[in-house]
C-alpha cells in the first residue's frame, strides 16, 4: 500500500475560496495520505466526476471547508505527538453532500493527537455521486479504513486491538453501520483485509440513524437511498434496527435543541443497543444546536464533551 503526501498527486484538490479563488489544499499537521483501493474504488459510474473543496469560512482565521466529488476515498494520517497505543479512525458529516474538512475532520484528528491517539481522517465515497450499490459505499469506505490503519499500526506505532471510531452527524451513520455491519465488505483486495474490520468501541456524535419517518434526516436518507427508498432499503440501513449482541462499546452525545438532526436518533440508537446488552454511555445537552464539534464548545456543559469522550477512551482501554 502506498502512502504519500496529500499536497500533491492523486491525493491533491482545489479549494475555492468564498470569493472563488483557487488554491492548494493546505493541510497542517497531516503526515501521510492512505487511499482505501490501491486499484481505483469499485463501482464506479461517472469517470468525469471532479473533486472539489469549498472554504465555507468568511473569517480568514477560522477554517470551514466542505470537500465533494470524492473518487479517491483516502485516509488523512495525523500522528500522535507522544504515542501512546491507540488510535481513532474520525468520521466527519457532512449529510451525504460533502465532506466537513475541518471542525469535525481535522480539529478532531489533531486533539486526539494531542492526547497521545494515531487518528486517521476518513474521506469516503458519497453515495450520491455514481456509484453502483450506492447505500452501501460509505460504510464500505469505514470498514477497509478500520482494515487499513491496523495494517499499518506498527508503522504508525499504535496497538490494533486499541483502535476506535468516531463519527459526527451522517459520518456518525456511517460509524454506526460499519460497526455494525463490518462483515460485509467487498471482496478482499489485498492483506490488509486480513484485519478485524470491527472497531474496539465507536462513538457518534449528534448521529443521523433512521432512515425512516419521522426521524429520517431527509437529505441524508435522499441522497444515500434515492427519492423513493423501499421500507426494506429504510429499516436494513437504519442501525438501530440492526444492532446484534456482538456490537462494540458505543459513546453517544447530543444536544437536545438540535435542529437539523432530532436527538431522538440518538435515543433510538441507545434503546436499540441497551436491548440487545451491548455497553452504551450516552450524554445529553440541554444547548448546543447541531455540529459543534470540537469548535467553540463554549457552551456551559457542552464544553466537557471531548474530555468525558477521552475519559471513556481510557476506560475502554484506547487511550
């Protein structure tokens, strides 16, 4: 598997700037770029699609960029700065449309860092943007991803068995079905699909998880099933529908004034877990709105989220 730096080659993008301007993606603290399919991701239908990176920001001290037209799904690798032998893969949402670079992708992988964890980026296939079996690529995308960064932990000097997820919005979607579901992967392609496709615990944040009315995040479920999903499509990509006794630890925290994704997702998903005996923390805000992340959580009890987060981390024994 070849690694290499993001600012150039196949790995590289244009961002455009809110004034349309162009400009090299610059990406601090990221050491290695990992693509998931050293022969191109299966099931592609549109060899013209085209990748993009729009800077959602108006401050210019403040980053917010949002990447579409994804055909090289890739992990970002930013290392530990004092390893400590464990490591995350994050998630960012995005709901379906994009990818949220910054405040859920790399503000996230670079905190982990700061806390001694190897933490691995995931940019996945949009389903949206032609591919067959489109419901299924971005947890396709996640599970190789788990795949991957334990074949390279020695590399990247984290124990395998201490590799966890985190997943924000639809990334949270995306991390609940693949560790879920993480027996079905495509036909393996290489040894790294020899590794446990299961993480060691998974956390979602402020997760989409039904597919189905009235809980559905509508341009979510659009863009990942089609205008007119089947009630077998809705319920076999709803994970609280789908959770079985062999299901990781989960984390879950939202905030209950979130507008854009009910909380009542994140209830469901707790129920679902806590009926079938599977280990769930879960953490509730009053305020918070939907996609803080790890950005200006200044927010009374909001603010706490990253450190009750590494706190479990320590207790499942990632970090």
């Amino acid at each position: 598997m070849a690694l290499a730096a993001f600012g150039g080659g196949a790995a590289s993008a244009a961002a455009a700037s809110p004034g349309g301007a162009t400009a090299t993606l610059d990406l601090a603290g990221v050491s290695d770029t990992i693509a998931l399919w050293p022969h191109g991701a299966p099931g592609d239908l549109d060899p013209n699609r085209i990748e993009q990176v729009v800077e959602r920001s108006t401050d210019t001290d403040i980053r917010d960029r949002a990447m579409s037209g994804i055909s090289n799904p890739r992990m970002l690798v930013v290392r530990a700065r004092q390893p400590k032998g464990g490591a995350l893969v994050v998630i960012p949402g995005g709901g379906y449309r994009h990818i949220v670079v910054d405040k859920e992708g790399l503000e996230t992988a670079r905190w982990a860092a700061e806390n001694g964890l190897t933490a691995f980026v995931l940019f996945h296939r949009l389903p949206g943007e032609g591919w067959a079996d489109r419901a299924n690529v971005p947890s396709r995308d996640a599970q190789r991803a788990v795949r991957l960064a334990r074949h390279h932990a020695g590399r990247y000097r984290f124990d395998p068995a201490r590799l966890a997820m985190i997943g924000f919005s639809a990334g949270g979607h995306v991390a609940a079905e693949a560790s879920l579901n993480a027996t079905s992967a495509n036909v393996p392609v290489d040894a790294a699909d020899r590794e446990a496709g299961t993480p060691a615990c998974t956390a979602l944040l402020y997760p989409v998880v039904s597919m189905r009315e009235p809980l559905a995040h509508a341009g979510s479920r659009r863009l990942l099933l089609g205008e007119r999903p089947t009630a077998a499509a809705e319920n076999a990509h709803s994970p609280d529908r789908n959770v079985s006794g062999n299901a990781p630890p989960f984390f879950l925290a939202h905030a209950e004034d979130d507008g854009a994704v009910s909380v009542q997702n994140t209830l469901a998903m707790r129920d679902a877990l806590k009926a079938k005996g599977i280990v769930v923390e879960t953490h509730l805000f009053a305020k918070g709105g939907h996609g803080f992340g790890m950005r200006r959580i200044d927010r009374g009890a909001l603010s706490l989220w990253p450190q009750m987060f590494l706190a479990w981390l320590k207790e499942h024994g990632i970090a």
